[in-house]
C-alpha cells in the first residue's frame, strides 16, 4: 500500500469505522488495523513537518499569508520568486513521499464474507471508505473467497 493510499483512506474516514456487527475475533483485526493506519498515517504528518524545516518555513500560515500579501501588492517579486521555489521544492518533496510504499505489519486479513458486513454497517458513513477504497484493502484487510 502507498502512503498515498494511506493518506486518502484517513481523509476519507477510514479512522471513524466501527466493527460492532462481526464477531470479537474479526472486530479485533479492525481495531489493528486502524491503530495501524494511523500510525503510518502519523508518520506522514511528521515527515511533511521535518520538510517543512527542510525547505525553511517554519509557520505555514504566516508563509502562505505573507505570499498571499506579497501577490496581491506586487511588492519584492524577488522574494515571491523564492518563496515559488519553497513550495515547488515543498511539493515535490511530498509528492515522493505519498509514492513510497508502506507495509501495515500488524493486520490480518479478514474472510470477504466479514469484510462485506463491515461494509454494510458503515455505509452511513459520509465518504464510505470501506466501498470506495475496496480495491486497495483487498489483501491487506479482506481477502477474496475461495473460487467454487
């Protein structure tokens, strides 16, 4: 799984799941594997503030406020020039890191019959994760059924 993945699934409320329909066993393996996303999610956050450093923002409010003023005035276009590179060289470096591939150790997949009644009991999710992110949780929460 990408880090990409990871990061699509927490915005997508992957974190606010529940298991209450399965049984202790299988519930468990979703407890993990929250606990595991956000950790690799958590690990994200903290590389983005380290190139945050990197790059020498240290407030990301104020370095977007005073490049929002500094557009608008048309004043110092020298430092709005550098700025440009901060955040291209920001992004780039972001965008590397949301490529690279991360292994949730901890989980255990789950047969699909399980993984289809979590999917019916968080359907009142707003994003529903569990339905849209499907594709990316086979082999890493549920697995496929035998072939007949």
């Amino acid at each position: 799984m990408k880090n990409r993945e990871i990061f699509d699934l927490v915005n997508n409320g992957v974190l606010n799941i529940t298991a209450n329909e399965l049984d202790a066993a299988h519930a468990y393996k979703v407890v993990k594997f929250k606990r595991t996303v956000k950790k690799a999610f958590d690990a994200i956050i903290e590389t983005e503030k380290d190139f945050l450093k990197e790059v020498g923002i240290k407030d990301a409010q104020a370095f977007d406020d005073e490049m929002e003023a500094l557009k608008k005035s048309g004043e110092n276009p020298e430092k709005l020039e550098k700025m440009d590179a901060q955040i291209k060289r920001l992004n780039e470096m972001r965008s590397n890191v949301l490529k690279e591939e991360v292994t949730l150790e901890d989980v255990k997949t789950m047969p699909y019959e399980q993984f289809h009644l979590l999917q019916k009991e968080n359907a009142r999710l707003p994003h529903r994760p569990l339905n849209n992110f499907e594709d990316v949780l086979e082999g890493v929460l549920w697995t496929a059924p035998e072939s007949e």
